[in-house]
C-alpha cells in the first residue's frame, strides 16, 4: 500500500507527518522512535526517486522539443471534454498525443483515440495519482514527434497528484464554476503547485451561485503566478486564447 496517500500503488511512496497535516491525511501519531525513523528514510527515498525519475523524463521532452502539460483535477470539471475540444482543434496545426490516467476502464482513451489521436491508457486500479515511473515507461513505447504537444490527463483527484512531479512541461489545473468559488482554498497544495488555471463551464455562470472574480482571487491568495483561462469546453467560449497559448509553446520549443 502507498503510505502517500493510503491508495493501493505496487510501490510504496511516502509524506512526513506535516505533508500528511496539510493534507489533511489520517495517520498513526503512535510510533516508536526507531520505526519513525525508518518511515522518514523510507519517504524521503521513494519522494527523491520519484523526483529523479521526473526530471529524466522532462530531459527527453525537452530534447524532441516536446511540450507536456499534466491536466488535473477534480471529477467532473469537463477535463476530458475541455481536452477533447483542444485536440479537434488543434491536432491539424501540431502533432499530438495522449497519456490518460484513470482507475478502471479505457473509456477516456477510446473517447481520445475518435479524433485518431495516439493515446495510452494507465489504469492505476486502486491508485489515485499517476507518478514519474508510469510516465517513463509509457513514453518508452510511444512514437512521439518532435515539436509536438503530449497531454497528461491525471487521475481526477486534487490531492494526491500534487505531490508528483511528472517531468511535465507545465501543470494545469482545471476548475468548473460548478464546483464553487473556494475550491482553491479547500484544496491548496495543488493550486500552488500548477502554473495554469482554467476556469470551465463558464457557460452555466448564469445558472450558479459562483463568480469567475472569486475563484481567481481565491487561487491568486494560494498562488499568486497563476495564469487563467476562463473558457467553455462545451460552446468553445473563450477557447481560442488557448489555442494560441498551446500553438505558440510548442513552435517555441527547442529554439
């Protein structure tokens, strides 16, 4: 079992107590000395592995000029449907590929695979975060272009994906004015760790007690270097913006 975060990875992974306090983990108080000990070498191991990992990872993307963004967020923020309108958009001016973590099923990926973009499914079964070793050995077996946009889509979850560095270029968080305006606050660490917010479903803003002004000034609080997208998955509202953010990344790489 994964002392991270109690999910059930074939590897063992680990926080300190005051990793575990902020995020609000349960944990046993009640070790002995020696045996805390050897928990604390034990997680700083696994983390500094993970790390490693990660940054031989972000050493062959940047080598094919490739440009990863990790997608995370909680279920239902329109991740996979925000993803799927930027790959029809997008998939004729760059190459594209797809990396799709889930627990069960392929049904993301199949959705994915329509637009005859290349994608891989990680099914982590119990486990609730992808880490830098899956991403390694899935990129081993991918053709990927050079000058070409890779998307990571994390298991939905906004705690234990914080905590992994994948190798990625960029960490997008995706959040849907559904969800309410403090959902930055309630889940900080990985607001802190992205580099991009989006803002989706903007659409039904007339329909929900939520202000865009809120959720930004919220994250800004964690944060204070995001960058914002406000966008539509769905109408395509405010998704060209983002288009030209994706287009212009992957044109600069390797320069």
């Amino acid at each position: 079992m994964c002392v991270t975060c109690g999910c059930n990875h074939s590897h063992s992974e680990g926080l300190t107590h005051e990793e575990m306090h902020a995020l609000g983990i349960a944990h046993d108080h009640e070790h002995h000395h020696s045996g805390e000990s050897r928990i604390h070498k034990v997680e700083q191991d696994i983390l500094l592995e993970n790390n490693l990992i990660a940054a031989r990872n972000r050493g062959y993307f940047e080598a094919k000029s490739i440009f990863v963004l990790n997608l995370v967020s909680s279920p239902g923020s329109g991740k996979t449907s925000f993803l799927e309108k930027t790959i029809s958009e997008l998939q004729k001016r760059i190459p594209i590929a797809v990396i799709e973590g889930d627990q069960q099923t392929d049904n993301d990926a199949d959705r994915i695979r329509t637009f005859g973009t290349p994608c891989v499914q990680i099914n982590t079964q119990n486990g609730c975060h992808l880490d830098a070793e899956m991403i390694h050995h899935t990129v081993t077996g991918m053709d990927l272009k050079e000058k070409s946009l890779l998307f990571i889509e994390n298991v939905g979850n906004l705690v234990c994906p914080a905590l992994f560095d994948l190798g990625e270029s960029k960490r997008v968080v995706i959040i849907s004015v559904t969800e309410g305006d403090d959902k930055p606050l309630k889940y900080p660490y990985m607001f802190e760790s992205a580099d991009i917010c989006i803002i989706n479903k903007i659409d039904l803003l007339p329909y929900v007690d939520s202000k865009t002004e809120r959720i930004r000034e919220n994250a800004l609080k964690i944060n204070p270097h995001l960058i914002f997208y406000e966008v539509s998955a769905t109408s395509g509202a405010g998704m060209n913006v983002w288009y030209n953010y994706l287009y212009d990344q992957v044109k600069a790489s390797g320069r």
